[in-house]
C-alpha cells in the first residue's frame, strides 16, 4: 500500500441518514406538539421554544451529514459535530483501530473504530472509519501506508506522546473490564433474585 489510494473519504452511510431522518421526524412533532399545547404560556414563549426546537433538529440534521474523515496529500482532516480537526501527516504519531469502550451502550454503535493521534499523544477519532462502515482493518492499513509515506524522512515518534497514547490504551482496558463486571454481577444478582422468588 501507499499514497495512491489517497484522497479518501468516510461519511455517514444512507441507511443510518434514514435513522437521523427518522428520529427528527418523529421527535420534533412530538415536542412541537407538547409545547403547543401548553397552558398558561405566553405566546412568545411558545414561539421562541418552537424555534430553538427548529433550529436543533435542522442543525442536528446538517450536522449528521457534515460529519466526516479525509484524508488526502496534506494529512486527515476530521469534521465533528462540533468544528474539525486537522493533522498533517508529520503530525501523527499513531493510527490504530480499538474496541469501542461504549459499544454495549446503545443500539447499532460500532464494536470497533478508529484514531488518529497527535504529536502530543491525544487522540482523534476518525469519524464513519468504524466496522458499521467500512472494512476497519483494510482502512487503517491504508491510512497508515499512506502516514508512513509522507510523514517525511525526518520524522521521529515523541516518546512522551507514546505513554500518552499507552496510557489512553490502559484506560480504555479498565472501563471495558469494568463494564463486563459491572454486567456480570447485574446478571448475577438478577439470577439469584428470580431463583429466590420463585423459591419463595
């Protein structure tokens, strides 16, 4: 592998902008609806409710498909629903995939996905480079060929961004041991619970 894959693009896929559509289309009349029909509320309130209610679900809309990862000659650039973020390839100390710390936390979320890290050792993630959207392994190996490429002859890793980056691996691995357990002894206690009622 090597730049020539180079510019990619990841964005949200057109199934899961149906979800996005979905949602708004059922939650925006539903709270529209309420607001409405609220009592004793002055008309200007409504009005102003209505729109930041508008202006929300618009912007959440936008947003969700505004978000995206690139990557081209220059380096990735990643759009977030809160502004961008851009690392030159020199930049870069690190591309990896990881197990999703919160893929048990909601219907549908990614079991795996990806970052980018920083010449401080902070990572980035890189938006729809996830196994709900692409093929992780085969894309990271093409993000890093690339990296590897044209970081330049000169670059060097920081080995302080290197404990950052083992630290943020050490955390990651605790909040998932300390989820299973957490399920575990919820699933325990439910067991004994259900054997005691039916006991008694």
């Amino acid at each position: 592998m090597s730049a020539q894959p180079l510019p990619r693009d990841y964005r949200v896929r057109s199934e899961q902008m149906t979800g996005v559509y979905i949602a708004v289309g059922i939650g925006a009349p539903g709270v529209l609806l309420t607001v409405l029909n609220m009592q004793d509320t002055p008309a200007w309130v409504k009005a102003l409710v209505i729109g930041v209610v508008l202006v929300f679900f618009g912007w959440l809309v936008v947003a969700a498909k505004r978000c995206s990862t690139s990557a081209d000659l220059k380096g990735i650039r990643v759009r977030r629903f809160t502004g961008a973020r851009t690392l030159a390839w020199e930049e870069v100390q690190d591309i990896r995939a990881a197990p999703n710390p919160s893929a048990h936390t909601a219907k549908n979320q990614p079991t795996v996905v990806s970052y980018a890290y920083d010449d401080a050792g902070r990572r980035v993630r890189l938006m729809y480079v996830d196994d709900n959207h692409v093929d992780v392994a085969r894309e990271v190996d093409a993000l890093r060929a690339a990296w590897e490429e044209l970081r330049g002859p000169d670059w060097a890793q920081d080995p302080q961004a290197l404990r950052r980056i083992a630290r943020h691996d050490v955390r990651d691995r605790r909040v998932r041991k300390a989820y299973f357990w957490t399920v575990m002894v919820i699933v325990v206690v439910f067991v004994v619970a259900m054997v005691s009622l039916f006991d008694g």
